[in-house]
C-alpha cells in the first residue's frame, strides 16, 4: 500500500495556505509535519483526512481494494480535539467509533477492553469519559486508533497533554502500527519517537527535509 499526494494546495477563506505540497509513503513508513504556527499543518491533514476539500492536487492511496471510493475510507484522524462525548462512558464512546468506523483494508480492530489496556487504563472503562484527566481523555481518544482498524493514521498534535511515559507508550502503538505495514503522518512539536520523515511547513510551501 502507498499513500501519494500529488501537487496539493489549500486555501482558508480567499486565502492560499500552502501550494505544491508532494510526497510519497510506503507502507511502513512515515512522516512528521512541523513548522510554526499557522503554516498549514492541521489544515494539510485535514485534506489528506478528507475533512476539508483541496484547492488542487490528488491524494490517492494505491494498493488498496477496488471498492474504495474515497482515501478517507482508509484513515484514521486524530485532531486536537478527542472526539467523545463528556456525559457518555469509555465503553460506549469507543463502541460508538469501533461501529462507525468499522475495519477497512483486510485488518480487524481489538475489543474496547483490550484498547484501553493496550493504553495503561484497565478497569475504567465504565467511568464517564467527562471524569478522566486531560491525559487519560487524550489516552482514551487513542484507543479509538485500535479497536477500528485503518491502515492510514492522520495525526495532529498526538501527544498534546501527555507525560513523559504516556508518550513512550504511544511510540509503542505507533511503532507497532509501522511493523504491521501501517502509514502515519503527525504534525506535531515534540519527537515522535520513531524513524520518520520529515515535511516543513513554511506558510506558503512544505520542504522535505
């Protein structure tokens, strides 16, 4: 599988943010956004996402079924916000994403119990995803990465709210996912924790560095 992005360019408004941006990822392989604030690193991976519609350019992930119909199809996004309901448990926040996003690409997802394991937060579950602190909210926003199974993770700002050892574990989940023949692409500040590529952002372009 191989995720290409051809010539993409973006606007905010009447505004162009950023133009020309191309690069290819194998599978295994990924990329780390950076650049300063305002460069157009959440709104590049929200095009590649499919949340926002570009300017122009192409992202096509090749390899994949036929019956695809859309890149997005094959991604997960993490933006800045977790993405679950404050007044709902664990449980039924990660069962809603493990049904909506259901499994894509041939894999299989891990049951919510498992997820939540795999992320240090055994047993809380039942716990009102409104009760956790910032790190386990943003802990329990990554389970949703494992129990739906997408080959393609978008990631923004992953680590936001995390100590020293929470982020560890995530290069674990990360470096696993690369193992397994997996794509990620990250915009964010602070390493990543693994072997990856870079894309800088400078406001009007991106440089591969």
């Amino acid at each position: 599988m191989r995720l290409r992005v051809e010539g993409l360019s973006a606007k905010r408004g009447e505004d162009l943010i950023f133009h020309g941006i191309s690069v290819v990822l194998d599978a295994g392989e990924a990329l780390v956004v950076t650049g300063p604030n305002g460069s157009g690193k959440s709104t590049l991976l929200r095009v590649l996402a499919g949340l926002l519609v570009a300017e122009s350019g192409s992202v096509r992930v090749e390899g994949a079924s036929p019956d695809i119909g859309h890149p997005r199809e094959l991604c997960h996004y993490l933006g800045h916000r977790n993405a679950m309901k404050r007044e709902l448990t664990v449980m039924e926040n990660l069962s809603f994403w493990k049904s909506f996003m259901g499994d894509s690409a041939g894999g299989s997802g891990i049951d919510v119990e498992a997820a939540t394991e795999a992320l240090g937060l055994g047993g809380i579950s039942h716990l009102p995803f409104g009760y956790l602190s910032a790190g386990q909210q943003r802990r329990m926003a990554m389970a949703k990465l494992l129990v739906a199974h997408r080959p393609v993770w978008i990631l923004d700002e992953p680590t936001a709210a995390l100590d020293a050892s929470a982020d560890r574990l995530f290069a674990g989940l990360v470096e696993r996912h690369l193992g397994a023949g997996g794509i990620v692409v990250a915009a964010t500040h602070q390493p990543l924790g693994v072997d990856a590529r870079e894309l800088r952002m400078t406001g009007f372009a991106g440089e591969m560095v």
